[in-house]
C-alpha cells in the first residue's frame, strides 16, 4: 500500500493548500469509504485532507434561520438548543 499524508488543517483556506499542491489529495469527512478504497488498492492519494477540524464546517448558528455546517450530524442538530 502506497504511504499516504493525513492533514488536519483548522481553516477552509489551510485545506485549500494541499489540494492546490497535488492532484489526487482527497478530501475526507470520517474516511471510512476512502479507507476500504486504498486497502483495496481501488485508490491512492497521496494526502487525505480532513475537514473535521474547521470549525465553519461544523457549526450550527441560528439567527432568525438556520445556518448549519456541511459536517454537522443529526445528532448535532438534535442536541441544539433551538433546533431539537
């Protein structure tokens, strides 16, 4: 299997960096699907980029309608206060 580079970037411009930098880096949310595709050999990026960690990704605001982030979960949604 081909090494690969996790990136943890904390904003969407960070994020935007490695994909700029190569052609087959991957945006992930959990990677599950991304995983079984390398450890199958149907894939292999040279650099995962995780999205979980960018806050405008995953948040929840809600001033007279509600924006909610790509990553939020349902979960999320049940849980705050002005949704659930």
């Amino acid at each position: 299997m081909r090494r690969f580079s996790y990136e943890k970037p904390q904003t969407r411009e960070d994020a935007l960096k490695p994909k700029n930098e190569t052609t087959d880096a991957l945006f992930i949310a959990g990677g599950t699907d991304v995983r079984v595709q390398i450890k199958h050999r149907e894939i292999q990026p040279s650099t995962l980029i995780s999205r979980r960690n960018i806050p405008d990704l995953v948040r929840i605001d809600v001033n007279g309608k509600a924006c909610i982030g790509a990553l939020a979960t349902i979960a999320d949604i049940i849980r705050h206060p002005k949704l659930g």
